[in-house]
C-alpha cells in the first residue's frame, strides 16, 4: 500500500469515528472555549463540509448521509 492509499484509510477511519460520535451524542466540543459541551453551529458546520469532501475524494454515500444529518445542527 502507498503513502497516499495509506493516508486515505485512515482519514477514512477518522472521520467516520467523528461523524458517529457527533452523531451519538450531538456534541462536537471544537468551538471557542465559552461553549463547553455545548451543541454548536460552528465545528457541526466543519464535520459537515469535512464529510463532504471525503464523499468527493471517494464517493461512499455513507459520508453524504453524516453530511445531511449533520446539517441539522
């Protein structure tokens, strides 16, 4: 496997744990520091657009539908 392939599977691997880790328990703790634990627009919105370029890089349907959930927030 090359570097590029081997960074790919784990890019995979990451962002899927992301996405369903958000998406058990609604928060994303990546905001400024005044909303601890809180639900939060700003990282919702960049696990969003990060789902969204990892579909254009592989096509897996399974990030469009993080993606539409995600929107939500």
């Amino acid at each position: 496997m090359d570097l590029l392939q081997q960074a790919r599977t784990i890019i995979n691997q990451v962002g899927a744990q992301m996405a369903e880790l958000f998406l058990k328990t609604g928060v994303t703790n990546g905001a400024p520091g005044e909303v601890l634990c809180a639900p939060d627009s700003e990282s919702a919105f960049a696990l969003l657009e990060s789902c969204v370029v990892l579909y254009e890089e592989d096509k897996n349907p399974k990030w469009l539908s993080y993606a539409k959930t995600m929107a939500h927030y």
